[in-house]
C-alpha cells in the first residue's frame, strides 16, 4: 500500500507564505507610518532610464499654471519661462514747496520692491533734484514688516510735527501704492490710509513724466494731473538760454474743483543737445499770467533742422 505524502500541503504553505513575502516587498514603496509620499517628480532623475518610445505631450497637470506676463515674470533661470526683467522703474515722492511731488529711479529688479523703495525714498533726491528744492522726511530704516489683504503695516514712523508727520506719511503712501499688491497703508496701530487722505498734498499740477534731469526728445510726452481753471493744462519748452522752442495746452479729465488726468505731446525743434526746461501751468483767468506753474529741468535732445 503506497504511503499518502504529507508534502503536499506543507509545500503549498511554504509557497504560500513566500508569496506572502513578496507581496509586502512590492508593497514596500508606500510610507509604513501611512499617508501619500506626495506627488511624483515632474522630470527624471539622472539615473532614470529614458523611454524609448516617442514622447506624449505633456498635460496641465505635467506643466503647471501658466507662465506670467513677460514684464512680471518671476520663474527661475533656465525653466523655459521668460526671465525676470533685469531692472525696475519705481516712483518716488518728495516734499517741494510743502507738498508732495513726483520722479522715479530705475534700479536692478528686485523680489522687496517696498524694501527697495522706501530705501530710495530716504536716500533722498539727486543733485539736480536737490537743486529745485526736492527733499525726503522718511528717515533711514523704515520697512514694510508685512502686507495682508492689500494693507502694507509699518511700525510707528519717529515723532515729528504734524506737518512734517503728515508729508512723510504722504511719501510713504504715495510711494507704496504704486504697487498693485497695496492699496492702503497702516502706521503703527492706526487705520489703514490711502492716497485720498492725503490729497491735499498735492500741488494743482502734478507733472509724472517727464522727471527731473531726463533726456527728453521729440515730441516730448508729458503727464500728469492737475486741478486747474476749466481743467485746462498748458505747456511750454524753454532752450538753455530760457527762449521758448514750443507751447500746447491740453484738457484734464476734471477741472475747477477736481483732479483730472492729462497727457499732451509737444513737438520742438533744436540744432544742438542741451539744457532744457519743461514748464506745465495754468493760465490765470484774471490778468493771463502763469499761474500754479511746475518747472522740471530736462536735456532736450537734437531734433535737426
């Protein structure tokens, strides 16, 4: 009589117990404490083994969002997004004559534009600024320590009178709102400010462009704001010598009583670079002099004869 074997089903438990084994190897790539290892890498490491076959083209979900806008990209080098611009023009605001007035730097771009501008905005002006009677009441170190929900928060600026407080405030304001990420400003633990608090500042007219010491050509583009006798703006370019190369007017979106915006191209004709001043005023309705007049001292370049 032939023995039954009792092999069999200790052999079956063996294999079923190597199985078992390799079943919990293979598993061994997840987190034994549980949870996802996060996403996959989006590119092959260097020891990866290429495929190949022809490669698919790749999903949303390989490539990300969208690149930004060329002037504001922020992308690292080397991704194939276009590069960050290599400099900013920021706008700074200076006291003059006890308001506040405008003109800009154009600095190496930088991720702390609040840092970088309120850091111009106590270096003070130019020499050519200086000249005019442009001038800073920011202190040196003042920082922005954080922006939340549109409102950069500062520290409490140091003690000053109230008007000279109120034309720094006006500074910082006006200098920090610039940027889309502000719209208002908080100095310690007041409330948020924004330009409209201090709108009274602000000469009548207003010139953004051209600034202080730019080499203009022609037509020169001037801007700006004013509030001025039935919102009319009028422009003239002086030579070296004071002689008047050109004079326009144009109309403010508002005026008598209101802010307007202007922008107006003057055309003049010069033989050689020099010297120059851009003069914006009003026209006194009572005797026609120049009235609220705000020169800024520019080069004017050579148009030919």
């Amino acid at each position: 009589m032939t023995r039954p074997s009792t092999r069999h089903p200790a052999g079956r438990a063996r294999r079923g117990a190597a199985l078992a084994v390799v079943l919990l190897l293979a598993a061994g790539c997840s987190d034994p404490r549980g949870g996802s290892l996060g996403p996959a890498p989006t590119a092959a490491s260097p020891a990866t083994t290429a495929p190949t076959g022809p490669t698919p083209p790749p999903t949303p979900a390989d490539t990300g969002p969208p690149p930004a806008p060329p002037t504001t990209s922020t992308a690292p080098p080397n991704t194939g997004a276009t590069p960050r611009p290599q400099n900013l023009t920021i706008e700074l605001w200076y006291v003059r004559d006890g308001r506040i007035t405008p003109t800009r730097r154009t600095r190496p771009a930088t991720p702390a534009t609040s840092r970088l501008a309120l850091t111009e905005l106590a270096a003070g002006p130019t020499t050519a600024e200086a000249a005019i009677g442009m001038s800073t009441l920011l202190p040196a170190g003042v920082e922005v320590t954080r922006i939340a929900d549109g409102v950069a928060i500062l520290p409490p600026l140091p003690a000053a009178s109230a008007t000279s407080r109120r034309l720094r405030e006006a500074q910082v304001v006006y200098t920090l709102t610039q940027f889309p990420t502000v719209r208002r400003v908080r100095f310690g633990t007041g409330d948020p400010v924004d330009r409209a608090d201090y709108a009274d500042l602000l000469p009548p007219i207003v010139v953004t462009s051209p600034v202080v010491g730019q080499r203009v050509t022609a037509p020169v583009t001037v801007t700006g704001t004013a509030d001025v006798f039935e919102a009319t703006v009028n422009v003239r370019i002086l030579d070296a010598a004071g002689r008047e190369l050109a004079t326009t007017f144009t109309t403010a979106t508002c005026g008598t009583g209101c802010r307007g915006d202007y922008r107006v191209g003057v055309r003049y004709r010069l033989g050689r670079e020099q010297a120059g001043t851009i003069e914006v005023y009003e026209v006194s309705p009572v005797d026609g002099s120049r009235t609220k007049l705000v020169a800024v001292p520019v080069t004017l370049a050579a148009t030919g004869r």
